[in-house]
C-alpha cells in the first residue's frame, strides 16, 4: 500500500510540475514536386543571408531545407538579433524563462555530432543525445506523425545545409526542485503518441492525404489549436482522436482560434483559396493574422509551395464543426445605419466611432487586404474574446510578404482606453453587423492587461 501511495504521489507531482511547464507553450515526394520545393528553398531569403551559405546542389539536402521550412524550426530556434537556428530565444513559463538551444551543426555547442539516430530521437521522440526529455515547448508530439524519411532529410539539411555557429546554450531560469527533467519523462509516456513507423508515400494527388499529414505533422498546427487537459496535454492530437482537434485554444493572451468548419468562428464559410490567400499572404477577405501566427506566415506558410498550401486547405475544410447546430451569421446593417445618421446612444458605438471606425469603417467591413472587416469575423465571433481584447490593448502587425508586401500595423489603446472602454468597444463589435458573441467585461480587460503587460488604464476624472 506504501508502495503504491507513494507511487501516485510522484505521479501526481510530474502532472504539477509538467502543467506548470507546459502552460507556454512530407511524405517522399516525387520528382517534379521536389523540382518545385527546390526552387521554393532557393527563394526563401533566410537562406540567402551572409551567415548562410548556399544550399548545396543535393535533392535531399534541398528537401530537408524546405521540409525545415514547413516545421518552422527557425522561429523557435533563432534569438531575436541572433544567427539562423543558433537558439537563444527566450520563452516565459509559470516557473521560469526556457531557452531554445543550438540545433546547428557546430560540434561542440550545437548538434553536429548527433547521429541521425539521435537526432530522430529529439525530434520525433523528445529524447535529447544525453538521455533526458526535452521541455513540450519542443512539438515532437506532433513531430512523432512525420515519417523517418522526411527526418532523414531534414537531418542532411541541418548537417549539410546550415553554417555551424559557435554558441553555447543558456540555462534554464528554473530553479529546483522544478528544474528536474523526470516528470516531463512521465508526461512524455503517459501522452505523446507513438511515432509512426509508416513510410510508404502519400499517393499523387491526394491532396487531403497530403493536407493532413502536413497538419497533424510537421506544420503541428494543433500545438496551438488544439484545447489541453488538466495536464496541458492536448486534447486531441488528430481528428481521429475527436472535434477538439484544432478547434481552438488560448495561447500568450491570443485565441489561437478554431479551425474547424463552423460558420461563425471557424472556417466553415471560407474556401480553400481563402485558406491559402491567408496562409501565404497574412490576409484575406475574412480577416488578417495577428500574434504569433504573423511569425509562422512569414518564417514558414509563405515559403511553402502552392501545392501544399492547397493540400492543406483541403485537408482543413474536411474537418467537421465543433458545434454544428450553432446558427449561421448573416451581415445585419442596423448599427451601421445608427453611428451614420447619429441616432445612437450605444457607449460601445460611439467608442468605435471616435476610435476605430477610421480604419474599419462604420460597415465593420474595413478596408479589403489593407484593415480587416470586423463584421462577421470568426475572430470577433469566437466565444473567447481574449484575442479582440489584446488587439484593442496592444494592436497588431500583418506580416510583410512576398505577395503582400506591404506592412500594416494597429496601434494599441491601453493608454488611452479604461477597461471599461475597452469592454464597450468589444461587446459593441462582438454583437453587431450580424455578430453574435458574448459581452465582454471590464475585469475580463483588466485581467488581460495586467496578463500581456499592456500599459496601465487612463485615469477619468469623476
């Protein structure tokens, strides 16, 4: 009985420790399509830079640059300032900063002498050379779908394909006994799924084959969408395994929002080429990106081939709504009409008016690839308003991309805005031109703003 309680009692510590930790947190291709991803790895100007060298004329070494690509491993792995996957990049937990380590094939700083083993192991298993697990801040629960070829590929890209920096890893900010690595070894077994052992290629032409071995895959898309459990683990790591599956999750003040087929905060009344117009602009009749996913368009989804992009659209509007019997929206023009003609007496409205109506127009429809429409926005219409409060807080950024280069930016309102303010102005652009979502309160602000660091509330006079 010793044995076991104390047993469940360690259990019960690595679930603390790892929920404290975790809360931050192709198949082979054919011939022509590896012609199209080496001339995609060409364009991309992070290979271009003085620090990298000039992709060498190898298929797999061109593969592995473009399957990094679609895995995104430069944001995670590059410091602000610093060299190409160098490391360095801080990333806050409830405990203490982790930082992201060297994955260049220098020697003796980076994981230039990692055999291929050992390298699958850290990236599909969560298992670094020395035996330990590696924080969830590294994706392998998604990684563990990508099949070995596509690791051995990558593997010759980091081995042959980036310049080696001298640059040692930093330390944790953790301190003992939070520091110990034993109970990320427990969640790693009790959660993340086996790693695939199939490496037969993905048939040409199935594109929702293709889409969903992206998605679920290196593009682990559900790191963010995906809701997590009492143990941040997620809830579903696939669609198989239920609607959960990327059906949205709050993430660093951001909703990471639903990509499900609903009609009112997913997907479900966008098109394929909606999907890609997003992913490879930042922007689209629907709306802009915004937080970290402007970082994931412009280190990854824009340089992906137009073939990809589209297989993942299409593998995206297979999945079914999370609630299919909610209503679907209709654009309503009433509160347009009343902040035109002056009649109305909404504090919201008249916020919107002297705040935001400049660049979204009082239509809510805004100003197409340039100001996002709010009306009928599956942002705005999400059940969480964490993401239309930190914008009014704090703006925004649209990426600057090849196809959309232009840069637009919102500025941020916690200086000038009270949380009341701030409230009125999201329950007025969350209930009108035909949206329907919940009020949102001043303490709901307050919370988030003192959560993203936002400058403090204005002082009214009484």
């Amino acid at each position: 009985m010793r044995k076991t309680t104390t047993t469940l009692t360690a259990c019960g510590a690595a679930i603390v420790a790892v929920a404290l930790l975790g809360g931050w947190g192709l198949s082979r291709a054919t011939q022509a399509h590896l012609d199209d991803v080496k001339a995609q790895a060409e364009s991309n100007t992070i290979f271009k830079t003085a620090a990298e060298p000039k992709l060498p004329d190898n298929p797999e070494v061109q593969r592995g640059a473009y399957l990094a690509r679609v895995g995104d491993c430069v944001a995670c792995h590059t410091a602000p300032g610093g060299k190409p996957f160098a490391g360095g990049l801080g990333m806050e937990t409830p405990i203490g900063k982790v930082y992201s380590t060297n994955i260049t094939p220098d020697k003796t700083t980076g994981i230039g002498s990692y055999s291929l083993e050992e390298f699958d192991n850290a990236v599909r298993h969560g298992v670094a050379k020395q035996g330990h697990t590696l924080y969830p801040a590294m994706p392998y629960t998604s990684y563990a779908y990508v099949k070995s070829d596509d690791v051995k590929a990558m593997y010759a890209y980091f081995m042959q394909g980036v310049q080696p920096v001298e640059q040692a890893n930093k330390a944790t900010d953790i301190t003992w006994p939070l520091s110990m690595r034993w109970p990320l070894a427990v969640w790693r077994k009790m959660f993340a799924p086996a790693v695939t052992t199939d490496n037969t290629a993905i048939p040409e032409g199935d594109k929702i084959a293709v889409g969903r071995y992206l998605v679920e895959g290196l593009g682990h898309c559900s790191t963010c969408h995906t809701p997590r459990g009492v143990a941040l683990q997620e809830k579903a790591g696939t669609d198989a395994d239920g609607t959960a599956f990327l059906s949205g999750s709050v993430l660093e003040g951001w909703l990471a929002r639903n990509l499900r087929g609903d009609k009112a905060d997913g997907l479900g009344n966008w098109s394929e080429q909606d999907i890609v117009e997003l992913l490879k602009t930042g922007r689209n009749a629907h709306g802009a990106t915004f937080g970290s996913m402007g970082d994931v368009v412009s280190h990854s989804t824009e340089h992906m081939t137009q073939n990809d992009l589209q297989a993942m659209a299409a593998y995206l509007k297979t999945l079914t709504p999370l609630r299919p019997d909610a209503p679907a929206l209709a654009y309503n023009d009433s509160a347009a009409k009343a902040m035109f003609d002056g009649s109305t007496k909404d504090v919201g409205a008249l916020l919107f008016v002297d705040n935001c109506a400049a660049c979204h127009r009082t239509s809510g429809k805004g100003y197409d690839g340039v100001f996002p429409a709010l009306a009928l926005n599956p942002s705005v219409n999400a059940q969480d308003p964490s993401s239309v409060i930190h914008l009014i807080l704090q703006g925004a950024e649209m990426p600057s991309t090849t196809e959309a280069p232009t840069h637009f930016a919102m500025p941020g309102f916690a200086d000038r805005l009270t949380n009341e303010e701030v409230a009125h102005i999201a329950t007025f652009v969350r209930n009108s031109w035909g949206n329907q979502a919940p009020a949102v309160t001043a303490d709901q602000v307050k919370k988030l703003r003192k959560q993203v660091q936002a400058a403090a509330a204005p002082e009214r006079s009484k």
